[in-house]
C-alpha cells in the first residue's frame, strides 16, 4: 500500500491552471524525485502535499485518508525542507530547535538531546548559542534539515535541499537519504541537480506545463528513450531550449559594437 497517494490534482490561479490531473504515489522506503522547469507546476504541487494549499480538484490521502480531514495529525508524519530557508534570524539554532520540539509536545530532556546531538553531527555546536542572522546560507539548511527531521517523520518532502550546502555538507545529505529511505521513510525530493537525482532516487516523476510526463526509474528512462543521461531525458522530455545555441547567440549580442 503507498504511503501517500496523490488523485487527480488540479490547482488554477484566476482560471489558469498550474497543475491538471498529477496522479502519482508514493511508497515506504522510496525516494521519488520530482523534475520540472520553473512554472511547471513543481511549487504548487508541493504546497498542496504539505497541506499550505487547498487544491481545486483531487486529493491527497496518506496511509488511505485524505490529508484534509485532520491536517495537525498528518503533520506529526510530515517533515519538509522549503526550498528558502525562513527562520527566526534573532533566534540562535539552539532555540529554534526548541522551538520546534515544544511545537512538536516533547519533553525538555528530549529537546536537549535531540537538538545538542543534531547540532554537533550537523557541524554546529560551536555556533548552538549564535543568533542565526550571523549563519551562512549552508548554515541555515543544515538548521532547516535538524528541524524537519526532529520528529522522526515517516513522510519526508525536501525542495532543492543542497541549496547552500557545501561538498561536505551535500556529501552528508545524501548519506543521509538513503539510510532515511532504508529505514522505511518515504521521500520526496524535489531537485534541479539531475546527477542527484539519477544517482539516488527510485522513481523519477517529470512535469511540465502542470502535466506529468513520465513517472519511472532513471535507468528505464534512459533505456527506453535511447539517452545517455536522465538530464538529456528530461531536455527531450520538456522540450527544452537548445540553450548551447541561444548561448553562443548571447555572447553574440554583447559583443555587438557600439555605433
């Protein structure tokens, strides 16, 4: 049985439709990647799994129930990671994890540990007591990563996670994703790094235009498309630009002389 299941989703702004009819699901112990170009209908897709959106048509069910019907309860098995990292900037990442490990109920002796240990594995203790506003971009996702998985979610929704991470950081994340995934967390990663995405998702979904257009393992797209990369799959999927060409046409136009 999927862990959750998306129905038939459709969203519109002022009668335009970002997304129509995306179906998918999704299993313990996968991680299913979700690729699509900017406006493809990605960010509306994710709001209306993390329950910040209501969609127009369609449904959301985790473990067999609508989402809707008790959003607080489906939130205790959800942990997200947005693609910008909004936190308190005044807070230090200490308080910001107690923050959420009171939101979440535990006690004050969980929150110690739990956020003490998160912050020395993440490379933080040193920084626990600072205020955030003095955090590197990379700084701030480590803190984001520790807050989404604090409650030891089932269902994971990471959006461009990698942003501001550096090597060792990334290096970590993804380690970290598949010993997630092998111990039964289902998860949904929502990324541009196509070499990420090949390497460790189970099932690649591609949007476009608020329609999906393919939903299978990487190596099966590459095979069955006859490509030597999931990124040239997804370039032939969406239509892409032939961005080599306008490229070299925009070295072009600024080399253009003055008259």
């Amino acid at each position: 049985m999927a862990m959750l299941k998306v129905e038939n989703l459709s969203k519109s702004y002022r009668n335009i439709p970002a997304i129509q009819n995306v179906s998918f699901c999704l299993r313990a112990g996968e991680i299913v990647g979700y690729l699509g170009t900017n406006g493809s209908g990605k960010s509306t897709t994710v709001k209306i799994i993390t329950g910040l959106l209501q969609p127009s048509d369609g449904r959301v069910l985790f473990n067999g129930r609508n989402i809707r019907d008790d959003l607080p309860r489906y939130r205790e098995s959800l942990g997200y990671i947005p693609e910008e990292a909004h936190l308190y900037a005044y807070m230090s990442g200490m308080e910001y994890l107690q923050l959420v490990g009171r939101l979440r109920g535990m006690s004050e002796k969980t929150i110690d540990i739990k956020a003490n240990g998160m912050l020395r594995l993440l490379g933080l203790e040193s920084w626990r007591h600072s205020p955030m506003s003095l955090y590197s971009k990379g700084m701030r996702q480590r803190v984001l990563m520790a807050a989404a998985l604090f409650h030891d979610p089932k269902l994971l929704v990471f959006d461009e996670p990698l942003s501001g991470l550096d090597i060792l950081s990334a290096r970590l994340f993804k380690d970290l994703l598949q010993e997630l995934a092998a111990s039964g967390k289902a998860i949904f990663y929502i990324s541009h790094v196509l070499e990420i995405v090949e390497q460790l998702c189970t099932r690649v979904l591609v949007i476009s235009k608020g329609k999906i257009l393919a939903d299978a393992p990487p190596l099966e797209l590459t095979r069955v498309m006859q490509l030597s990369s999931l990124e040239r799959v997804f370039a032939q999927l969406v239509e892409q630009q032939d961005t080599k060409s306008i490229a070299s046409e925009m070295v072009a136009v600024m080399q253009v002389a003055n008259h």
